[in-house]
C-alpha cells in the first residue's frame, strides 16, 4: 500500500481481555518494527522484523505481550490479559531494509485504552 | 548502553527565528542520524536524515552532524506557528538498530 496501515485505529477494551493489533507494512518493506508511546512519553521499542531472520524481542516488556508476521508482511501484535498500564498508542513502522540510508515510515497508530 | 539524548524543552522560540535543536548520542559506530517531527496526536514523520559529516539543507531545514564530537543538531529557519511539535532525533547504530531519543518539544510563539 502507499503507507503503514495499522488497524484498528482506536480500541477501547476491558482489564484481562486479550486484544490483536495488526499492522501492514509498505509493499516491499523487508523491515517492521512495533513501538509503543504513552501519553506525553518517548517512543519504547518492542520488537523488530527483518526479512526472515529470527526477530529481535528485546523490547517486550512481558510475556503477555507477542508479536509475528507472517508472510514477511502483515504483522499482528497480541496483548494478552490486558492491564490498565498497557493502554497506550502503538505504532507500527516499516523500512526498505536496515542499512544506513533506510528511513523508517510509521502508521497512525492504535490507540489502546484499557478500562 | 547506547543512548540518544535530548532536552525534553520546551524549547520557546519567537516566530521568524531559527530554532535550533540538539541531541548527542553515545555509540561511536552509529552511522546514519534521523529527524522526526511529531505533532501531538499524530505519529511521527521524517523531516531528515544526515550520515556525512557536515550540514545538509532541504528547505528551510538544515541537519547538522559532528561525528567526532558526537551530536546531531536540526536547525529550522523563518520558524512558523506550525513547525510547534515534538521533535524525534534517532541514530541508526553499527548493528542498524534504532536508537531514539525522548524528543524536544518546541513552541513557536506568534
């Protein structure tokens, strides 16, 4: 597509519900990165995508929190057992690769709220 | 552990002048330097990237960056009411991992 789609755009969900937030990535992006911004904060990696290789997880701040793309495309973020500290937005972002030059593009963003 | 710093601001500048915004970074390897521009509510989007030592100029936007001294800096001439934002500075390091820093909130006073 012409830019990061994330989807959805707001979710409003209820405390120990699980919830799926997908991201598609620009057509040809080998690179998919996920992050998460609370309100007034930095951006806080969570996991990174590229090509085939094994993805980085280092940024997951729990077990409930997983991530996979299939395909080399579309990626879902699950949060399991959702707790109020998780609402936040969650941005996803794509790049042609990861050398030097490759900018990264993100989506608008799904908006979490935990209630 | 490899940082990225910024002053969170807010950085107060009055409209027409040059606002001019910094950020250091810890890792010697890292190799390319990117500018965001984040308006509140919405996600970020790339103003500049710089990998060369040296200025790089795209409109009223120059990106700076001192490899020896290890600092990035963006430079926003004839500042509007509309360049207010938070503004991303990340580096890209020797193992092409992002690096990014909290963002400098800038106020561009009518």
């Amino acid at each position: 597509g012409a830019g990061v789609s994330q989807s959805p755009s707001n979710k409003v969900t209820e405390k120990g519900k699980d919830v799926e937030l997908r991201c598609d990535p620009i057509s040809g992006h080998t690179a998919l990165y996920w992050y998460r911004q609370s309100l007034g904060q930095g951006l806080e990696f969570l996991i990174y995508f590229q090509g085939n290789s094994a993805p980085d997880k280092s940024g997951l701040p729990s077990d409930r929190f997983s991530a996979e793309r299939t395909g080399g495309s579309v990626s879902t973020l699950t949060i399991q057992r959702t707790q109020q500290e998780d609402s936040a937005v969650y941005l996803c972002a794509s790049s042609l690769g990861v050398t030097s030059g490759n900018t990264i593009y993100f989506g608008e963003g799904s908006w979490l709220t935990v209630v | 552990q490899k940082e990225v710093e910024q002053n969170s601001g807010p950085l107060s500048v009055p409209e027409g002048a040059i606002a001019s915004l910094n950020c250091t970074y810890s890792d010697r390897g890292s190799q390319s330097f990117f500018w965001y521009r984040q308006y509140s509510g919405k996600s970020p989007e790339l103003i500049m990237f710089i990998y060369s030592n040296g200025d790089k100029e795209d409109g009223r936007f120059t990106a700076q960056l001192n490899k020896a001294s290890q600092y990035v800096s963006l430079l926003i001439r004839d500042s509007q009411p509309s360049d207010s934002a938070t503004y991303l500075c990340a580096g890209r390091d020797s193992n092409y991992q992002l690096i990014w820093g909290a963002g400098t909130k800038l106020i561009i006073k009518p």
